[in-house]
C-alpha cells in the first residue's frame, strides 16, 4: 500500500505507519513524499488544505481548510493496534 503526499502550502504533518512509532514532517510547496505501509496510515495535518493525498494511485478527499488541523485514517476501515 502506498500513500503520496503533494504539497501545495507548507504543511506540518505526523505519521503512523501501521503500527510503529510516529513521524513528524514539515513540508513546503511543490515537495513530494511517498511512504509505503502494510496496514494503513494514520495521520494528523497541520493545514489540511495545503496537502493532497493519493493512496495507491487514487485521490483522497480531506475536505480540510488553510490552517485547519484534522485527523486522517486511510484506509477508512484501517484501525491503529495500541502499544502499550
């Protein structure tokens, strides 16, 4: 499974890539990013409406706002295990 990030505004972005440890990114416009799962990605961004996502070839919809924060879970039914 793959996850392309493309950045249109600067963008602060972490990552959980199935179930390990968290990544923090800055990004800024016109970077690219790829990262590459099992499971699935979960992710808190910064300024929603400065990213675009594709997962495995396919457009996501954030439906985010410039400076809004959200939460993204991809695939949707992907759920995160916990760590203890």
């Amino acid at each position: 499974m793959t996850l392309q990030a493309d950045i249109k505004k600067t963008t602060w972005v972490r990552i959980y890539v199935d179930d390990l440890a968290p990544k923090e990114y800055v990004f800024h416009p016109d970077e690219h990013f790829i990262w590459k799962g099992r499971k699935g990605f979960d992710l808190i961004i910064g300024n929603a409406a400065g990213i675009d996502f594709k997962l495995n070839g396919k457009p996501v919809e954030t439906y985010g706002k410039p400076g809004q924060v959200i939460r993204l879970r991809l695939p949707a039914g992907h759920r995160k295990q916990k760590r203890d």
